[in-house]
C-alpha cells in the first residue's frame, strides 16, 4: 500500500511539473503572438484565425501524450483580448503610407480618447504611434475632462506636437478647419444594458442627456456631417462597435455609414465589429 501511495504521489507530482511547463509554454506562445501581432495582422490573420491556428499546433504536438484538450483549455485563459477598431485604421494608415499616396502632411483624428488601459483597447496610444512613425499629425478628442488630461499627458511623451482636445466630437469636427485623412469614430456608447451608473452619470454631466441608443446614433452621424467636405480624396473612415446584420447596420454607426454610403464612399473592409469606409481616391 505504502508503495502503491509512493507511487502515485510521483505520478501526481510528475502530471503537476508536466502541466506547469505546458502553462509556460503555452504562455510563452501566445507572448510570441502579441510580439509578432502586427506581422499577423499583415497576413489578414484575425483573432478568430489566430486562435483556430494555435490550437492546430497544440493539438498536432500534444496528442502523442494526450495533452490536446489541456492546452485548449489553458489558451481559453491565457488568449490575448481581441483589438477594437483602432487596429483596423491603422492597417490602412501604414498601407496607404507604405504605397506613398500621398506627399502631404496627413491628419488622424480620433473622436473618443481612451478612457481605460485595457486589453485589446489604449487606442489614443496606438494611433499617436502610428502617426509618429508615418508623419501624420494627430488629434484625440472627448467630452470628458479626465480623459483628455490622461490624453494630453500621454501625447507629451510620443510627440507635445499631437493635441488632445476637450470637446464635443461633433462640435469639434464642425470647426476645424483643415483637411482629414482618417478618421476614428469610437465616442458616444452604444446602450448594451451593462454601463455602469458613474458611466451614466459621467453623460448627464457633460453632455446633459441619457445614455441611449439614438444619442449614440446621431452623435455619430453628425460627426460625419459636419465634416464631409474636409476629407481629403482616399480619406479613411473607421466606427469601431459597428456590424452588419439583417440587411442593416446595427451600432454607433448605424445611421451614420447609409448617409456616407449616399455621399459617395464605400464600405472597404468590415471584421463583424468595425466598419472601414474610404472616400473614392481623385482621377
């Protein structure tokens, strides 16, 4: 009996070494897939792809010793969070620069600055990087005042030229007076029935008016209206929270994409979350 204990105590400790070093590995695999994201994403790999790849490769490795399903299981909580919008403009913005379409300064604007660090999200970051690498200027702009002093402190460190601006995107875009290149709509949220009340709070605050779905509808469709005659000819447009379903577009750019689709641009890319559209290029 003695020995039959001994025994399996090894077993178990053997097992316990055996799955501690698949979390590692596992791990150091999907740190390797955040490191080499972008050229993932330069492949058209999405997250759904990502996720079909790596359990191929785990499965093909692991079946000789069983260990499969373990290691789905363990990606299931080790997965990285999938990207917003943002990632989408911002394969357009360095394709169009790496095909050199325009000579000009080019401006990025952003209507919604990060609010959070969370995964997948820290758009105001990204896109300020991005810009900088490509030479474009960048504009980050909310309604509320504690993101853009979190914005501003930030864009200090990438590059004090970037403004980020306290302000209704809407009123915003209706007075600026230069041309656009991209264009990041990811501002008023969409009522999913999970916001917290400070969350609701924070609207009544500083827009004096009630989270709700047609707020969020129309704040994004005047976006668009008060700036359609300062895209520049190529001009990239981005809703992030925005799908297509039923034969109709649901999300922040519900209202918004049918009147763009009206004035001329086309829808170029769509992952089921966030729309890309793209203002026809001059002849």
């Amino acid at each position: 009996m003695v020995f039959e204990l001994h025994h399996l105590a090894r077993r178990g400790l053997k097992r316990a070494v055996t799955m501690a070093r698949l979390r590692r590995a596992v791990v150091k695999r999907v740190a390797q897939f955040r490191v080499h994201k972008d050229r993932l994403r330069s492949r058209r790999l999405r997250p759904k792809e990502l996720k079909v790849t790596f359990k191929r490769l785990a499965r093909s490795a692991l079946r000789p010793v069983g260990l499969e399903d373990i290691a789905v299981r363990i990606w299931r909580r080790v997965k990285p969070a999938p990207e917003h919008g943002h990632v989408l403009l911002i394969d357009h913005m360095r394709r169009r620069s790496g095909e050199g379409k325009s000579d000009s300064a080019q401006t990025c604007i952003e209507i919604g600055t990060t609010r959070e660090a969370l995964a997948g999200q820290c758009s105001t970051e990204k896109l300020a990087q991005t810009c900088l690498q490509i030479g474009a200027h960048f504009y980050t702009v909310d309604m509320d005042i504690d993101n853009t002093t979190g914005a501003k402190q930030l864009l200090a460190s990438i590059a004090p030229a970037f403004a980020a601006v306290c302000s209704k995107g809407e009123d915003f875009l209706a007075d600026f007076d230069g041309t656009i290149d991209y264009l990041y709509l990811d501002a008023f949220d969409v009522d999913h029935g999970r916001h917290s009340e400070r969350r609701k709070e924070r609207y009544r605050e500083f827009l004096g008016e009630e989270l709700t779905n047609s707020a969020c509808w129309k704040m994004h469709l005047d976006c668009v209206k008060n700036c359609m005659g300062k895209f520049t000819p190529g001009a990239v447009v981005v809703f992030d929270d925005t799908s297509w379903k039923d034969s109709e577009w649901h999300g922040k750019g519900k209202h918004a994409i049918p009147f763009m689709l009206e004035a001329g641009f086309s829808v170029i890319e769509n992952t089921g979350h966030s729309v890309a559209l793209a203002r026809p290029s001059a002849t």
